[in-house]
C-alpha cells in the first residue's frame, strides 16, 4: 500500500505541488508507515 501513497503523491507534485509541502507529506507517511 506504501507504494500506491508514493505514486499519488508523485502525481500530486507533478501537478504542482510545492517541494516542502510534498516533502512534509512523504515524512508523515514514512513515520506513520513505521508506526504499523
């Protein structure tokens, strides 16, 4: 499932979403993926 989050989004920073916001977006999933 982690994979499928990533693909979105990548697609949202396609779409232009700004870098620190997709990078704030990408530590939450990694730290709630640990979290499981």
């Amino acid at each position: 499932m982690l994979i499928k989050q990533i693909i979105i989004i990548l697609r949202l920073a396609e779409n232009g979403l700004p870098l620190r916001q997709f990078t704030e977006l990408f530590v939450k999933l990694l730290i709630s993926h640990e979290k499981i």
